[in-house]
C-alpha cells in the first residue's frame, strides 16, 4: 500500500497537467489591487475578473487613447512620422513624467510618440494632442467620442495625460477594450516593445528613453502596453503578452506599489497562459465557397474568411469536434474588395460559438450590354 501512495504521488505530481494546479489558486490573483481584468485579445473573452465595472482613477493608462487617436491619423495619412511639431508652452509646462520640452522646441511626431509611449511624458502627449486638434480640450473631445464609438459606459477622460482631474475615469472592462482597439494597430508594438531608447539624437542634448513597463524585459513575451501613477490612481498597469498563438491583455488598478503591481500582473498573465489556448479552427483568407455570379466581370467569386476564426479553450479541455454553418448574403454588385458578403457560424452541440465575417477581396463590376452579348456568343460556341 506505501509503493502504491508513493507511485500515486509521483504520478500527480510529475504528469498531472500544471494548469489545474494554478487554477486552484485563481482566488489568490489580485489580492492587493483595487480592480482588475484579464482577457483573450482575439476573441474578447473575459478569463479573469475584479471589480471590472468599478470607475477609477487611471492614470497614465489614459494615454492609450492618445495613441489610438494618433495611430489612426497615421494611417489615414492626416499626419506623418517625420512632421515637425512645435511645443507649445502649455506642453513645456505639463508636470509629471516628462522628458523636458522647452516651449518652441521642434521635435517629431515619431519621437514625440517614443516620449509618450516608452516615458510615459505628459509634455509629449500634450504636444501630440495639440497638433491633432489645436488644442487640448479639443483633442480630449475627440477622446470622448472614440470611446462612445467603442461603447464604453465607465470612461470619461478631462485631459490627454491622466494627470490627477476630477472627471478623469475608466474601468478595468473599458480600458481592456481600450487596449484590444489599440491593438488593431500594429505599429504600436514598435514602440510598446523597445525597453530602452534614444530621442534628440542629432542634437548635443541625446536624451535616454527607459521603458516605465519593466515586464518587456523580464516577461517572456510581453511587447506592451503602458504603466501609469499618481496619487489618486496610486499604481496602474496595462500588459500585452503573446505566446504561441495566445495574445492577452492585463489591466490591473488601484496597486499601492510598483513591485506589487508588477508581481500580480505577472500572475495574472501566468493563469491565462497556464489554463487556456487558443485553437485554430479556420486561418485567415480560406475560401469557404465559391459563389457564381450573372452579368459580372468574373464569372465566380471567392468567398473567404476575413479573419482567423479560432475559439478559446482551456488546456485540460480534449478536442472538441465543431459544425459549420455558412450565410451568404444576397450578393449586389458592383463588389469592392474587402467588402463583407456573409458570415460563417460556429456550432457546438447546435450552438452558435463563435461567428466570423466572410468577404471577397475581388473587385468584381457589372458588365456591360455589349460585352454580356460577346460573353454568351463565346459560350455558345
């Protein structure tokens, strides 16, 4: 009877799966923080939560949305990297992280954004804010109304900085899809990941950029996103990590210490990557049917999947057998490229899982009398 306990303690303890131990100890994540969320990026999921709804203080957190807003005028090409910015003296004079505008200074966009993002610096955000809308408060409207766009109901933001403000709030839900949102944006990685960095290069004054997120460096995986404190918000935290297929988004509020918000950040992305995966179902760009088409340009089009369509579910889970279901729409055209004509349901025991968009990447018009004429001749013979 020994050798059998003893071989059943070996056994449990060498081959049982390591998640189910952790997953004992959910209750000891996030102890000392005030709220706090962990979350799937892809698919939203929510594998951990505290106080999610909570409005508070947020700090520096608050630049996430700068950096959408940013991002976005990137893209749309209203703004470049390599635009010079002129400080104003309202941003020369922000308090707080900083990294020393003096009032008339030129700077560019791209650094101004490597000040905002690695430094977390209140004078770079206010720059950046006044050359998007002229000024602050304009700029901070536009804030507002992104995040009535993305349907935030605990978020209201009196200034670009986070600075300490009545007014000034978020949740730990709101900021995490503050986070995903961002996210779509890729070029944030490229400034989120770098632990350390120069801006002022050409000039006498180089000055040395350290990232205030220190889990770049020392957490396998984590590339983003943005750390943040004042007296009011105390410690707060917004980590990206991605490994494998998995990418999560942490928040974490309320820490009364750096170390301590760093140490449960940590577990929190530990639990999600120890308990859960992340199974592709259907890659990106897979055609799901081929559609004929009358009267077109092209004779057929492909329907295909606008996006990997892929569900979360917890490593101790065994595979999972999925049905599908595709809905195409009534197809008009003419059809642009990227344009969604369907979706493509996923069932599990006859319910709907997941859902993901299908689309063509076709241009495809009417054709013409004449040409429709010449078609069927061509056919005809």
């Amino acid at each position: 009877m020994k050798k059998i306990f003893v071989f059943t303690c070996l056994f449990l303890l060498f081959f049982t799966n390591t998640s189910l131990v952790f997953a004992q100890n959910e209750d000891n994540l996030l102890k000392n923080a005030k709220a706090g969320i962990l979350v799937e990026v892809s698919t939203g999921e929510i594998l951990y939560e505290k106080n999610k709804d909570e409005r508070l203080s947020i700090a520096s957190l608050t630049k996430m949305m700068v950096q959408i807003l940013v991002l976005e005028k990137i893209e749309d090409k209203t703004i470049k990297w390599n635009d010079i910015v002129t400080a104003s003296a309202n941003a020369s004079g922000m308090g707080g992280t900083q990294i020393w505008l003096s009032a008339g200074e030129k700077m560019s966009v791209e650094d101004l954004f490597k000040g905002m993002s690695i430094a977390s610096a209140n004078d770079a955000t206010v720059a950046l804010a006044e050359y998007i809308a002229g000024t602050e408060q304009a700029f901070v409207k536009l804030m507002n109304e992104k995040a009535k766009k993305l349907g935030l109901k605990n978020t209201n933001f009196v200034n670009s900085t986070g600075l300490d403000e009545e007014g000034n709030y978020s949740s730990a839900y709101d900021l995490s899809i503050i986070a995903r949102e961002l996210l779509k944006h890729e070029e944030i990685l490229r400034f989120s990941s770098l632990y350390e960095d120069y801006i002022r290069t050409d000039t006498p004054n180089k000055y040395w950029l350290v990232n205030t997120n220190k889990l770049v460096r020392f957490y396998e995986g984590a590339d983003g996103l943005k750390t943040g404190f004042t007296d009011d918000a105390m410690y707060t935290m917004a980590v990206t990590a991605k490994r494998d297929d998995l990418r999560l988004v942490a928040i974490v509020l309320g820490e009364n210490e750096s170390k301590v918000r760093n140490n449960e950040t940590m577990e929190l992305l530990d639990y999600g990557f120890d308990n859960y995966k992340l199974d592709l179902i259907k890659p990106k760009g897979e055609v799901v049917k081929t559609v004929k088409l009358d009267k077109a340009t092209k004779d057929t089009v492909d329907i295909k999947l606008k996006d990997d369509l892929s569900i979360l579910n917890k490593k101790i889970d065994k595979s999972i057998k999925y049905d599908f279901e595709i809905k195409i729409d009534d197809i008009q055209l003419p059809l642009k490229s990227g344009e969604k004509v369907g979706h493509i349901d996923l069932l599990y025991n006859n319910k709907v899982v997941k859902s993901s968009d299908l689309i063509v990447e076709d241009n495809v018009s009417k054709i013409n009398y004449f040409k429709y004429i010449v078609k069927e001749l061509k056919n005809l013979f």
